[in-house]
C-alpha cells in the first residue's frame, strides 16, 4: 500500500499538502451539504408561515410532506455529507489518503448519493410522509428504507476507509501518537459504526421486510429502541465534528496552541463511552420501558456532560492564554484579544455560546420525570436548534470559511469575510427569535411536528399561535441567512480570487506534556464501551422482548398513502 | 509548519486562568438556574 | 496527564451539580414514585375492548369515589374517543373538580399517538400493545387541551380534546 505522500518532518503536527483528486472527493461531500441547506432550508421557511395560521400549501402539498424533507434532509443528509467530507479533509491533511482509499471513498459517496435519491423520490411522491424517525407502525415505501439503508452502508464505507487511512499511517510511524485530529476522527467514526448498527438492524430486519410485506406485523417498541440506540449518539455524531474545530482548529486561528492534546483526547474517548448507552432518555414517556432501567440511562445520560464541562474548560483557557500572550490585562481583558473581525472565529464562537443554553436544556430533557414538562413539545425543537442548527452548523460554516477556498485553491477575500459576519449575525437573530419563541411555547404545553391547528379554539392556544407568529419571523430571518450562505458556498468554490488559503491546525505548546501512551489503545476504548452497552441495554432489551404484545401490522392510510 | 517560537520563561510558569474560571462558573451557575426553574415548573402543575 | 487546579475545582462543582440534580429525580421517582409511566401493562392492539377499562362504555370521565376519577381514552387516527354523552354525542370536554385525583388510561387502536395535557405533567406515549397511564393531581384550575403530540399521520394536528378543572 502506497501512502500518497509521507511527510516525516513535522514533529508536532502533520501538515500534508491535499491533490487536486483529493480535493475533488472532499468538495463533492461538501457541496451536497450546502445544496440540502437551501432545499431544507426552504421547506424550514414554508413550515413556520404555515404555523402561523396565514399561508396555506398549494396544489394540496401535506405539511407533513415538507417536514419530513426538513428533517431528512437536514438531520441525516446536509450532517452527513458535510461530516464525511470534514472527516476525509482532516486525514488527508494529518494522515494521507492513497490512491486505493480514495477510490473506496468514492464508492462510498455514490453509494450514499444513490441512496439519498432513492429516499428523496419517495419523499416527493408523498409515499413517506413518516418523518426522519419513520415510528412503526406509519408504513413508508419500501424504497424509503432501502434508501436509508444505503445512505447508513454508504457512511461505513467512508468510516472504514478512516480507520484504513490511520492504520497505515500508524505502520509507517510506529512509536509516534496519532495526530489529535486523526484521533478524533476515529472517535466519532468507530461511534457512528456501533450506534448506526441499531438503526441498520432495526431497517433491515424489521422495516424492509415488513413494508414489503414479507413479515406481517413489527415490534413497534423494539424498533422504537433500536431506533434511539442510535439517535443519541446520531446527535453526538454531528457535534463531535464542532469540538474538532473548537478543540484543534480555533486555537491556530486566533493566533494561539492547543490548551492540552490529552484533555481533548480523553473528552473523546469520554463521549464514545457515554454516547449510545443513553437511547432511553428519549422514551422516558414510553409505557413499556422499566422506569429502574430509564433512570440508569438517564445517570449514564448525565455522564456524557462531562466532557462537555471539560470542553467548556478548554475552550475559555485556549482563549485566556492566548489573550494574556498578546499582552491582555485584567480578568477579562484576554476577551478583547480574540479576533472578532474573523469570521473563521466568530461563526464558531457564537456556535460556543448556543452551547450554553442548549446544553442546558439538553440536561432538564433528560431529566427522568422531568421529561414530561417538555416531552415532544415544541421546545425540544428549539432545544436542537441551538444545538446542531446553532451550534454545530455555525462552526461548520466557520469551517466552510478556509476549507472550501484551501481545497478549491482560493481565497477567503476580506469581502466575504464581511458577508460571512453579516451571516453569522443574521443567524443568531433569527435563531434567538425562533428557538426562543419555540422554547417558551413548548413550556406553555404546544406540540411539535404539528402542522398549524386552533384545536378547537381556546384561550392556551391562542397563546400559542402568537409564539408561531415569533417563530414565522425568526424563520424568515433564518432562510434569508440560509441564502446568503449558499451565495458564500458558490463565491468561495467558483469565484473567489485564486490563491492559497490556509489549512489552520494548532501546535501543542513546545513544552506541553506528553500525551500517555495509553490513548492509542483502541481495543480497551472499544472494549468499555461495548460493555457500557452491554450493561445499559441487555436485561432491559430481553424484558422488552419477553413481555411484548402482539406486533403491528402496518397502516398507510394515516400517511395519505 | 510554521516553527517559529518565542518561548520564553512565561510558558514555563501555570497559565493565569482566573478569568477561566470565573466564566465556567458563570456558566455552571446558568445551568444550576435552569435547571431549577424547570423543576419548580414541573413540581408546580 | 495534568488538571489545571482551577479545572478541578470546576469539573468537582460541575459534576456535584449534576450528582444533586440526579439525587433529586432519583428521590421523586424512587420514594415518592414520580417515576415517569412506566407500567408495562399489555393489551391487545387488535381488540382493545378486551380490556374492562376500553370498553366502549368505560370511556371517558368516571367518578370512583370522591375527589377520584378515572379518564379512560381509546386513540386512533385522528381522535381521542372518550365516550359518548347520554345524546349518544361524542365527549370532547371532560370536567374535573379541582384538587381531583385522577389516574388517565390511554391505549391505541392503531399507530403510536401521544397524549398530553397541555399545560400539565400527563404526557404520554400512546403505543400499540400496551396501557399508558399516569395519575396526578389537578391542582390548578383551567381549560387544558389535550394534544397528540406524537405524529401519527395527516390529521394529527386534529386530534384533540379538552379538560376543565373547575374552582
């Protein structure tokens, strides 16, 4: 196996330069994304003017129709891409990619695309209205599952390649850690495998065969776990690729060095541990689920707040040290240091900051009983909101700011720069209206995935419908950011000046303690966190399975199918 | 890359992360907050 | 590997916090049984009027005792059937005096709904195959609606009723 290039200079951290076919396999993952940003985007806008009691769909287009784009095509499609092609880029800078990778990973890309078509057609032809958790017993067309199937079997591949790309990197420098963000990438891949398995499984045995017709009724609950034993860590997957940046990226960028390569790396291995064994804390209002065994999940739940503590931690002491360095004074003083008119730092930044609310409320979500004030209310869609569409996305459009110009051979001009903080300015107003208003709706008792509704009249709805006012208009603010990003994508890949832009990876301090060893022990890491699993799902899962009702046979009427 | 260093004695020395600390605090009493205020919610319906 | 002494200092308060927050839940739904629903309780999807509590004419309000009641709701798509009234009109409102214990009983006819008194602690996953249910005590006088707040098709959004807590 040939590596592309080798580079054996570089003591601390891996820079290889990425070829134009390298560059050509990152964008095209990239550039899905940004295309599932306008389409999601636009179905966004047309979901909040219909809650707002004023507009109606044309050419009888069901609301449901148009969420479940939103959330397919936003959760599963615009995360994905853009996760894979930040995955690639990193390991092709830190570890190389050869010939024969790439090759796989465009196997991988066709794979998901063919995929992706396949679900959206069934989508747009109004045969799967059943949402991005497709709950049994809702009957989908087949192909919608096949094309999940294919989207989830397309990532593996790409995560296989990863693991490849470290592994021969490895070989070839035996006594050397692996570079943080080579690490990282692992991470969030070998959790992607294991917690996308329950979902494979469920697809697989239960679904296809049954939306074909081959199995006459499904295990709604059994399919309901699987389900979430892959949608929290689905979750953690789309914020791991934000602490990349935040941990290993924003540091260079503001002139600074990594606060500690062992911290960041044990908050890793943290949040591969405490990810997946968690599912139940989204069935905590489910009636055949043990409450002993919801309440462990819900203490494994609050574990996986830790690394975020550490985070937190890192992040602000990354800011101060770099700040007194440059000569700050004071307490505070270090905070006006930070490059503020860097939109490659801002849009992360204030990505930072929705982190604090929206892990906060993450913690009250899971909170056992407490579950009930909030359960499937509209606040937990302004709750992920500031998570991944706050948080995550703005450090993946502050991401987007070097990394499409490096790979297209361009220039982050002063000009977009500008637009970029015009974008990220315009997202967090939108944002704050928006999932402000959805949070204080939902405390008031609202629904989410609910189309607009006066359910009869009353004074507690009416007090809704002027929240869905505040949401209509924080939704419009958001779409209008959502084309001017989509502007930003098209300038920085076709018409930003050429030139070299660069691909900002943070040193450790030259006098930074050595990483231990232990941390390249994948097998003890895989190894705890298949018996956390073990431990957190097993009796639970045989009760479920001893104690079932009948299964359900599967309805399509309820879809309009 | 880039392996230009001015390290001098100060890197040497722990870092002064008063201000740190004094945000994280910040932060974790935001939490405690909350948190909180949604349990008096749900204990009160 | 080497903790800033500030960072211990925040990762012992942090995680002392959540430890508190979780000996709090842990105490309602342990000792004091606040436990979310969790019962259980099996039923046949197919025929729910197998069970005395879904028989079409358990449905709805029932007064046990004083200060008791029973709210019995067969769900499907699109509605919350809670009986009929002595026209033989179907129930939309139920009215409960304040200060009531009433234990709410729900079981699906067909796919997964929700149910949630808005404005309350009664929030329910409706699944097929088993009995939701969730006791409580109506406090705070009001008109609250009940909401499916778990997609269940094209007219979820329709799918309502009302209860009255009256003074």
């Amino acid at each position: 196996m040939e590596l592309a290039k080798k580079d054996h200079e570089q003591p601390s951290v891996q820079s290889l330069a990425i070829s134009k076919p390298e560059s050509r396999l990152y964008m095209s993952f990239i550039s899905v994304a940004f295309i599932s940003l306008l389409i999601g985007g636009l179905m966004g806008l047309l979901q909040v003017f219909i809650r707002s009691g004023k507009f109606t769909l044309p050419a009888g287009i069901d609301y449901y129709q148009i969420l479940t784009v939103h959330g397919v095509i936003l959760g599963l499609v615009l995360t994905t891409y853009f996760i894979i092609g930040f995955h690639f880029s990193l390991m092709g800078k830190t570890v190389g990619i050869s010939i024969k990778q790439r090759k796989t990973a465009w196997v991988a890309f066709w794979i998901m695309v063919i995929g992706t078509i396949m679900t959206a057609i069934t989508i747009l032809f109004g045969e799967a209205s059943v949402l991005y958790t497709f709950y049994a017993p809702l009957r989908a067309h087949p192909a919608f599952y096949i094309g999940l199937a294919l989207v989830i079997i397309g990532s593996w591949i790409a995560g296989f390649v990863n693991w490849r790309q470290l592994a021969l990197w490895k070989k070839a420098h035996p006594d050397e850690k692996s570079p943080l963000l080579a690490f990282m990438v692992t991470v969030n891949t070998v959790m992607w495998f294991i917690a996308s398995l329950g979902v494979a499984v469920a697809v697989l045995v239960q679904f296809i065969p049954w939306s074909l017709g081959y199995a006459e009724t499904i295990n709604v609950l059994i399919s309901r776990t699987l389900f979430w034993y892959f949608g929290h860590p689905l979750v953690y997957f789309w914020l791991l690729p934000a602490y990349m940046a935040w941990y290993a990226i924003i540091p260079k960028i503001i002139g600074g060095k990594i606060f500690s390569d062992s911290l960041a790396r044990l908050s890793f291995v943290l949040f591969l541990f405490f990810s997946i064994p968690v599912g139940f804390h989204h069935q905590l209002t489910e009636p055949g689920i043990d409450p002993t065994w919801k309440f462990i999940q819900v203490v494994l739940t609050f574990m996986v707040v830790i690394p975020s503590l550490m985070t937190a931690f890192s992040m602000f002491a990354t800011f101060e040290i770099t700040g007194r360095r440059k000569g700050a004074k004071g307490l505070f003083g270090w905070f006006k240091k930070l490059p503020w008119k860097d939109v490659r730092f801002l849009a992360p930044f204030i990505g930072m900051l929705a982190f604090i609310p929206g892990g906060a409320g993450g913690i009250i979500n899971a909170s056992h009983q407490m579950n009930a004030l909030i359960h499937n209310t509209i606040w937990v869609t302004g709750h992920f909101h500031l998570t991944v569409a706050t948080t995550v996305m703005l450090t993946f459009f502050g991401i987007s700011y070097w990394l499409i110009p490096y790979l297209r051979g361009r220039k982050l001009t002063p000009n977009i720069n500008r637009l970029g903080i015009i974008q990220a300015i315009i997202w967090t107003v939108g944002m704050t209206i928006m999932s402000g208003a959805m949070h204080i709706e939902g405390l008031l008792g609202a629904p989410r995935r609910s189309s607009y509704s006066e359910y009869g009249g009353g004074e507690q709805v009416s007090e809704w419908i002027g929240y869905q006012m505040a949401q209509a208009i924080g939704g419009t603010i958001l779409f209008i950011g959502i084309v001017l990003m989509v502007y930003i994508f098209i300038k920085l890949t076709f018409f930003a000046p050429k030139g070299e832009e660069e691909f900002p990876i943070a040193e450790e301090e030259v006098d930074a303690q050595p990483t231990p060893a232990f941390f390249e022990n994948w097998k003890l890491w895989i190894g705890i966190t298949v018996a956390l699993i073990l431990a957190a799902y097993t009796i639970p899962f045989i009760e479920i399975i001893q104690t079932s009702p009948p299964g359900s046979v599967p309805f399509d009427f309820p879809i309009g199918r | 890359m880039r392996k230009r260093k001015d390290h001098q004695a100060s890197e040497n020395e722990k870092p002064n992360l008063i201000g740190t600390f004094i945000s994280v605090m910040l932060l974790g009493a935001f939490i405690i907050i909350t948190w909180f205020g949604a349990y008096a919610l749900f204990i009160s319906r | 590997m080497h903790l800033h002494k500030f960072e211990k200092i925040w990762l012992v308060c942090g995680i002392g916090s959540l430890v508190v927050f979780l000996f709090i839940v842990g105490y309602g739904a342990f000792w004091q049984g606040t436990h979310p629903q969790s019962h259980g309780v099996t039923i046949d999807p197919y025929n729910i009027e197998s069970n005395e509590a879904f028989k079409p004419e358990n449905l709805g309000l029932t007064k046990v005792d004083d200060d008791k009641y029973i709210v019995n709701i067969a769900a499907s798509a699109f509605n919350y059937d809670l009986g009929k009234d002595e026209e033989g009109n179907a129930v939309k409102t139920i009215r409960i005096p304040k200060g009531s214990t009433v234990l709410f009983q729900a079981a699906t006819k067909d796919v997964v709904h929700g149910f949630h008194v808005a404005g309350t602690n009664v929030n329910m996953m409706v699944e097929p195959g088993y009995v939701s249910s969730l006791e409580t005590v109506m406090d705070n006088a009001g008109t609250y609606t009940i909401v499916c707040n778990e997609y269940c098709g094209v007219g979820h959004h329709m799918m309502y009723a009302t209860v009255e807590v009256y003074e």
